[in-house]
C-alpha cells in the first residue's frame, strides 16, 4: 500500500513545502493537496517548488475539476513539470466541489467529466487528442506520462470512474461504503472491456494519531461536512432510496447551510450535524495500531493507497508516527503474508 499526504496549500507557501518534504521523509510517496483557488493558494505553483526540493514524492490535486481552467492549460501544467522534474505528477479529478461553488457556479455534467479526462490524460501523456475540433498536441512534449484519478461517490460517477479513470478516488474510509464503492467500479471496467484489476483504488480520509478521542473528532468533524456537501448532490438527485449504503446517506438529515469559507478547516461550525459515529467510521484516529488495524481491512478489500488529510493540529506528531511505526508495519504484513 502506498501512503499520500493531503496538504491545503495555505500561506505562507514555504510552509506547505515543507511538510512536503517532511512527508518524504517518512516515507510518503504522495502529495496531494486541495484546488480551490480562491481559498487558497494556487497549488500548480507550489507543486513545482515542493518536486524541487524532494526526490521521490508524486504530486497532485486531490481534486481538480474540468470548469475552473481550460482543460489544455491544465495538461500543459502537468507536462511541464514531468519535462523539468522527471514523471512525478499525478491528476485526480472529480466535477467540482469548493472551487467552483465559491464562484458561484456549479459541479460538471459527467460528460463533461470524461471528456477532460480523456483531453487531459492524452495531451499529458505526449499524445494527440481531438478538441474543439481540432488535432491537438504538444510539439514540445516528449515522454510525459500522467494518470488521472476519477474521485466520484454517486452510482453514475463511480460507473465512469470505472470506464475511463486509471484509478478510483474516495474521499472516507468507511469500510461498507468503501467496499461497495470498489465493487462498483470494477464492474464498471469489466462492463467495457477493461481489465478490473488494473485501476488503482485510493481511500482518503483524515489521520490523527492521539489518545484525546474527542479533540480529535473535532478536530476531522470537518470532514463529514465536506463529504455530505457530495451526499448532499446524491441525495437530491437519486432521493434516500439509490443503491448508495445509507451509512453514506442517513447522517446528512440534519445538515443545513454550508459556509465555504470554512471549507476544510478544523472548527468548522456547519459540520455540528456530523455524529461522532460517523467520523469514527470516516477517519482514522487514535493510537497507531488502530491506524494498522483499519488500514489492514482496507487493503484488504483492494485499497491501493491511503491518503491521510492533515487539517488538524498534530500535522507532524501524525506524519512522524506513521513514517517510524504505522507504514513500517504496513510493509511487514506484506513480507509476512508472502
């Protein structure tokens, strides 16, 4: 299993950089951070700093959207950094959740969706792509190589998360949902021919390691607001009786306003409604061996990689944990198992 960290590029930028290394240094592969760009800093940029001061770390949004650049502007991005840093860029994306609502529009069609993940993957792969009516390449671009995750939640996403997406995003560790979720995506796949197998599955959640089980519920109820927000979409289009496990949909019956400007913040106040059940069974916290423990049922059902959101006060007392105990010991069940 591999490890990401999920940063919110906040100022000042030097900070984000350095807990990009810091997670390097423990033994992370992954860097994602969010892409809103009127709540915080733009992360493009800052990826290009963090690839300069690190060997190894990959880089991405966790997620981008199709409506807030042109989607050539965005493989254009990427391609550039494979070109000056080697291929440590990955793409995940969804249709659009903070940085577009805060502009006042609105989430992608899902066939909007798949047609940037085509355009995007292809022009940042160093291929052609049809686009606006045009043949569309780089001249310039040589060897590029980009994946691009789909995050989805809601059946019709995750069907083409399964069909076009190279891996599958899911923003809660809930082990029922997880497992659905998975399952719904591989059936994708085979429906169209592809090879189930092959599409990466990446669980992100929260991680806070402590004893003080209710600081660190506050500190991630944040996350049960930023996930019902995605519910909440879910619900009013296919009502409370979908295919969707109602331990996803049942715990938004008491949310109302949603402030985007608290968005991923520790404290934030319209995420009262989310129970603490809840975000026991989103999050993972608590003592290391309940980190291992969770995260041995993930991979077990086809987890590839977990990536820990870090909006919380214990950002390096986490990371430092999980580098000296929690992905050792993730390492060690596989050499035991083999």
């Amino acid at each position: 299993m591999d490890f990401g960290a999920v940063l919110q590029t906040n100022p000042p930028a030097a900070r984000t950089v350095q807990l990009a290394k810091l997670a390097e240094a423990h033994g992370f592969s992954h860097v994602w951070t969010f892409d809103s760009h009127l709540l915080w800093q733009e992360p493009y940029v800052i990826y290009s700093r963090i690839l300069a001061e690190t060997n190894t770390i990959i880089v991405g949004p966790m997620v981008t959207n199709p409506g807030t650049r042109d989607w050539t502007v965005t493989a254009s991005t990427y391609a550039t950094l494979n070109e000056m840093y080697g291929n440590r860029t990955i793409c995940g994306i969804g249709r659009g959740d903070s940085a577009v609502r805060v502009i006042n529009g609105a989430p992608t069609t899902l066939k909007t969706l798949r047609e940037s993940v085509h355009v995007i993957r292809e022009l940042a792969n160093s291929r052609s792509v049809e686009y606006n009516g045009a043949t569309l390449q780089f001249p310039w671009s040589r060897g590029s190589t980009l994946d691009v995750w789909v995050a989805a939640y809601g059946p019709l996403a995750l069907k083409l998360a399964g069909e076009v997406g190279d891996g599958f995003i899911l923003q809660m560790a809930d082990l029922d949902v997880a497992a659905w979720m998975i399952q719904t995506v591989r059936e994708a796949a085979a429906n169209v021919g592809r090879d189930p197998l092959s599409i990466k599955f990446c669980v992100a959640a929260p991680m806070y390691i402590g004893d003080n089980w209710g600081h660190m519920r506050n500190q991630c109820r944040w996350f049960g607001g930023m996930v019902g927000n995605h519910v909440a979409d879910i619900v009013a289009k296919y009502g409370t009786e979908s295919k969707v496990p109602k331990a996803l949909t049942d715990y938004i019956t008491g949310r109302q306003d949603y402030d985007y400007n608290q968005h991923g913040r520790a404290g934030n106040v319209h995420a009262d409604f989310v129970p603490d059940e809840i975000i026991d069974r989103f999050c993972l916290l608590g003592p290391a061996k309940d980190h291992i423990e969770k995260l041995e049922a993930l991979r077990a059902i086809g987890v590839d990689q977990f990536a820990g959101y870090l909006q919380h006060d214990n950002k390096e007392e986490t990371m430092r944990v999980y580098g000296e105990t929690v992905i050792p010991a993730m390492a060690d069940t596989i050499v035991a198992k083999t």
